[in-house]
C-alpha cells in the first residue's frame, strides 16, 4: 500500500497541477528575459534620436564621410581606421540584444580555407573550426571566399562572426544553428540557398561530436540561444525561414539586415503552446524586406517584438502575423503595400477569431502606410494609435532611407542585380527599383521634428498592459513543491512516476 505521506503527495499534485498551468500561462518568464521592455524600446529610441539630431550638426562634408543617423553604423564606422579596433562593433548593439558580446576579449581567428571536408573533425584554418571553439573569438576572413557546407554549421558561444573586408557567402546543407548558446553575433555575410540536411556525426566543440538529425533548412535557426545580434547580413533563398528563433530563445536584436526573394522570412516562437517563448524579447530595426517576399517578417508566438524604422517594399500575403498573443510594438516603419487588394493589410492574426485578438496588445506608432497599406492594432489604445498611424506626414519616408541605406552587407546594390557565385537561374537578385519616393511627397520642412515622425509622441502612454512577472510568493511556493517531491520520490519511488509526470507537464 502507498503510504499516506506519498497519498497527500499525489493529491497535492493532482490540486496544484491546473493552478501552476494557469498562473505560469500569465506570469511565465525567463532567466534573461528584460524585466521592463518598454524601457528597452525607450532606449532605442533614445539612441535613434541621439545620432539623427547630431547628424543635423554635421557640415555637409562630415555628413557624406560618416553619418547616417543610423546609431548602429555612426557607433563604428565614423572612424576610418575600424579595421584597427574592429571589436569596437560589440559596443554598438542596441534592443534586446544590445548586451551580446560575441567574440569581444578574445583572440581574432583568420578564416584562411574555405572548405568544410570533415563536419566532425573540422581542421585549423576553416570557418567550422573557428566556431566550435570554447574560448571567445572574432573570426575574421583572409579573403572572399564562398563556404559550402556539407551540414549545419553549429556555433559555440562567444563567438562574432565578422565579414567586414570581404565578401563572404555561406551556403549549402542546414547553414546556421544557433542552439543552447550565448553571445554570438554574425555580422556582414550572405547566406543564401540553404537546404535542410542531418543524420551525420557533427562537432560542436573539440571535445564533442553528437549524432544530428535533418535541419530545417534555415538560414539561421536560434533555439533555445540568448544574447544574439544579427547585423548587416544579406539572406535569401533558403529551405525553410531566413532566421528562425524557438524555443524559449530571448535577448535577440537582427538590425540592418537585407532580406529578399523568400518565402516565411522569419519565425519567432516554437508553436502556439510552448508557454516559454512567452519570455522571448525580439528587436527588428533598420532592416529592408526587399523583393519577393511573401510573409514572417516576422510571424510572431507570444513573447513581445518591437518592430522599429524598417522599410517593408511590398509583400504578397502579409507583413507582420502572429498568433498566441504577442505583443507587437511597430514604430516609424514605412509599409509598402502591393497592388493585389486583398494584400494592403501589413497584419495578420493566424488562425485566431477576431473575438479572441481584440485584446492583444498590438499597436502602430509614427508607421507610413503607402500604397493603400493599413496595420489593425489591437488592444490598449487602439484608436489613439490608429489616428497617429493615418496622420503621419510623407516626409517620413526620408528618414528610413537614410536609416536603411546600408541595409545588408556593405556595398551590395539595393534592390538591383546581385551576382550570387555559384549559381544561376533562381540564384540572381533581380527586379525592384529603388523605393525613394514610391509615389509620395518628400518635402521637408526641415530636420527638427523627425523626432515626431520616427516614434509619434508619448510612446509609453499609450503602452497597453505591461507583461506580468512571477510574485515571490509563488516562486517560493513553486521551490516548496519541487523540494517537496524530491525528498519523497525515494519513498514513495514509481508509485509516483504518474503524477510526477502530470505535474511536470503543466509546468510545460
């Protein structure tokens, strides 16, 4: 017979069981997730504003050398002898990701072979063998060099990986897994044309070599990873998404990127009922959704993704989707809609009825819709948000080509033909001509109020309800039940496995 110690225990799980599912529903958070979001947006902003009003005090020579008002290139680049300090770039995140390190303290390793012979034992000199170290590195390349992979290249913590100086493309079976690690930033690179492939023996460390089963096919897949800075690659062309983020990943900031010729851009969130991507924190900034993109960018599961100063030239679905109740943050985005009428919505709630969207927490702040595009927001202040939305003055439209002028890797042509080595027929970048102008006025009455139209005005006010964190007394009494089934698993022993399990799973 159980003993009555182990009889409580599993009728306590049993009670308990619904209770921790609903509370950890509304209150679940993750280790490093920011506790206070609105601030982070508040400082990006803060930063934006910053590097366009002193862009505005710059003579007309000093603006052509250096300034953008982009904060994240004015933080480097102004200095023409970069190539001196070049881990002077991991100072300059900003969002959510702001505090990825990458590579920074650490040795810089030249990329000198760009093959990719043996996935489990990767010799010195290749990008593989770089990336699997346990020691921080920024990995540099001697030269251009277009690397094939032969399976998912799988990145250790403490790494950047830094293009800048040559042109580099990243190619072929599964490209880049970021999963289980930290501090990685990747910078300057083309990743492009990625197929799934696995079931191999693939290092991810010198002293660890594990059996992988078939990738998606992403361009970068971050699972389960925190502290992630995407800046200035060009992606296309791939399997699966261009960049993916599940499984309870956090902290990630994918700024200055070029995105083109694709199908599901961007996943962030693992599946409707993975409770822990509720604590995902995404930063989207000064990015360019160019030519033929049809959806994602990004296709949103819980978690809370400021979308900030992005040029979206047209989409054939939709822009920005969601489902399980993500809070959307878009400010000062231009959304170019296509000519399909049944396409000019920027929004999308997945498989969601309207009477369960209406209050999430989806707002547009300081965006221009051209091209009859809309954004339907949701939740705290709707209306508000919407008339700010509809009011915003064309000139705006400057602004964001100076913010994403630079979009993708340094020196690609934007929009035009962009020669992929290696490939031919679906392999060229062809089509959209320049977006300035798109049909709309861009008179200025001078640079002084830009402030107004990059976020609106009084962006906190109108925030909606902040995302709840765990109170103390439930952690604590969440500790007292884990002690509590530990001490009597040897007792009561696989006369619990049952109700062990059940709770387990509503902790999930």
């Amino acid at each position: 017979m159980l003993s009555t110690t182990c009889i409580l225990l599993i009728c306590l799980s049993s009670f308990i069981s619904p209770i921790v599912r609903a509370t950890l529903t509304l209150n679940l958070t993750l280790p490093h997730q920011h506790p206070d979001p609105e601030a982070v947006v508040q400082e990006v902003q803060r930063r934006v504003n910053a590097s366009v009003s002193r862009r505005q005090m710059l003579s007309v020579h000093e603006k052509d050398q250096c300034s953008t008002g982009n904060p994240i290139d004015d933080c480097w680049r102004c200095n023409s002898n970069w190539q001196v300090n070049r881990q002077r770039l991991a100072d300059c995140g900003i969002g959510f990701g702001q505090d990825a390190m990458g590579g920074k303290g650490g040795q810089i390793y030249v990329v000198t072979d760009s093959s990719d012979r043996d996935v489990a034992r990767p010799v010195p000199g290749t990008l593989r063998y770089a990336v699997i170290q346990t020691e921080p590195l920024w990995i540099v390349f001697s030269a251009d060099m277009t690397i094939k992979l032969k399976h998912e290249l799988i990145i250790n913590s403490f790494k950047t990986i830094d293009g800048r100086g040559a042109n580099v493309h990243i190619v072929g079976n599964g490209c880049i897994t970021l999963q289980s690690v930290s501090n990685v930033i990747i910078h300057n690179i083309h990743i492009h044309h990625c197929k799934p492939s696995g079931h191999a023996d693939i290092a991810s460390s010198p002293t660890h070599v594990g059996w992988r089963g078939v990738s998606d096919g992403d361009g970068i897949s971050i699972y389960s990873a925190r502290k992630i800075w995407i800046d200035h690659c060009t992606l296309s062309y791939c399997t699966d998404g261009l960049i993916d983020a599940i499984m309870g990943s956090t902290g990630i900031t994918i700024t200055n990127n070029h995105f083109s010729h694709h199908d599901e851009v961007m996943l962030l969130g693992h599946n409707d009922n993975y409770l822990p991507d509720s604590g995902m924190q995404v930063t989207i900034a000064f990015n360019h959704f160019g030519p033929a993109l049809v959806q994602r960018m990004p296709r949103c599961r819980r978690g809370y993704i400021h979308v900030v100063n992005n040029d979206f030239t047209q989409w054939e679905m939709y822009a920005i989707g969601g489902s399980a109740n993500p809070t959307i943050n878009s400010q000062g985005n231009r959304y170019i809609a296509p000519a399909n009428q049944n396409a000019k919505e920027v929004t999308k709630r997945v498989d969601t009825n309207e009477g369960d969207w209406t209050g999430w927490n989806w707002r547009t702040e300081g965006d221009m819709m051209v091209n009859g595009a809309f954004f339907v927001p949701s939740g705290g202040g709707l209306s508000t948000q919407y008339a700010k939305a509809s009011s915003v003055e064309p000139k705006s439209a400057a602004l964001i080509d100076q913010l994403t002028s630079t979009a993708g890797v340094f020196g690609d042509p934007r929009d035009k033909s962009v020669s992929l080595p290696g490939f031919s027929g679906g392999g060229s970048i062809s089509g959209a001509t320049s977006n300035t102008g798109h049909g709309t006025s861009s008179t200025s009455n001078g640079d002084d109020d830009y402030f107004g139209m990059i976020f609106g005005s009084g962006s906190s006010s109108a925030a909606g309800p902040m995302t709840p964190t765990p109170s103390p007394s439930f952690s604590i009494f969440l500790s007292l039940l884990i002690i509590l089934v530990i001490s009597f698993t040897t007792n009561c022993g696989a006369q619990l496995s049952l109700p062990l399990l059940l709770l387990s799973s509503s902790l999930l």
